[in-house]
C-alpha cells in the first residue's frame, strides 16, 4: 500500500467508494447521492489548510482521508474530517495501516494531535479505540438540527 496526498484528480474516484460505503445494507444512507459526496469533498478540500490522503493498492485507490490542520493555541492539529477504507476490502487490516501511515506522514510534518468525532453506536467507535484513540473527557460535540429535510 502506498500513502499519497489527495487532490482534485481523486475526488471522483474517492467519491465513488465513499458513496459505495455509505449506501450498503450496513449504512443505508439511501438519501446520498454521488453528486453531494463530489461537492462534500471538494467543499472540503477547499479548506485553507486542508491537508488530504488516498491509499492506494498499486495506482488503485482504496482508501481515503479528508482533513484539516489547525493551530490550537500550543498544538498543531490535524483534524479528520472524513476517512474510510472501500467497503469490500475492510476488516483486513488496511484502515489500522492507513492510520499508522497518516499519523506517520502528520508527525513528519510537526504535528501534534489528531482530533476526529464519531458516534458511539457505529463500529468505527471501537476502531478508533483500538487504534490508540481516546474519548476527551474535556470535550463534548453538541448539535440542533434547525431544519430538518425531510
């Protein structure tokens, strides 16, 4: 597997396997469609310091990684936005690799900590845990849908 920076060339291909991911039994986000993941990921990458991954198996992506590096008063912070690994390849280990890779690639870079949310009720909870990730007892996300489409 090779790590190299996301850009514009991707977000197709990237929007595809999200879109893939998102829309199978196990999601059923039967409301994306692959026109928003296109404009998600470009609004994204847009970012002043956005900084992105693809991993690839040979010069086929299939695996990617959206975010953003901030400063946070003493810190640098890399914060994921976005990261998945193609729906038919997971559980084999790639997504623990493609993070040791990106965690790798950002201490290169001077950067202090990786920051993402997740929901304690989706699988991914436990990956980030089992990858070194852990709850901040400090920080709490909070939300309020205002206008709900449907």
């Amino acid at each position: 597997m090779t790590l190299v920076n996301f850009n514009k060339n991707y977000v197709n291909i990237c929007a595809g396997i999200y879109h893939r991911l998102f829309t199978s039994p196990e999601w059923n986000y039967d409301w994306l469609t692959i026109e928003n993941t296109r404009r998600y990921f470009k609004d994204l990458s847009s970012a002043p310091r956005f900084k992105g991954y693809v991993y690839l198996s040979g010069v086929i992506p299939v695996g990617c990684c959206l975010g953003e590096i901030s400063d946070y008063f003493k810190i640098t912070q890399y914060t994921i936005r976005e990261i998945f690994i193609d729906p038919l390849l997971q559980n084999k280990g790639l997504g623990s690799g493609f993070l040791r890779e990106i965690e790798a690639d950002l201490k290169k870079n001077k950067v202090d900590s990786v920051s993402l949310s997740t929901s304690r009720r989706i699988v991914a909870h436990h990956f980030y845990k089992k990858n070194g990730y852990a709850e901040s007892p400090a920080i709490v996300l909070m939300a309020k849908l205002i206008n709900h489409p449907g």
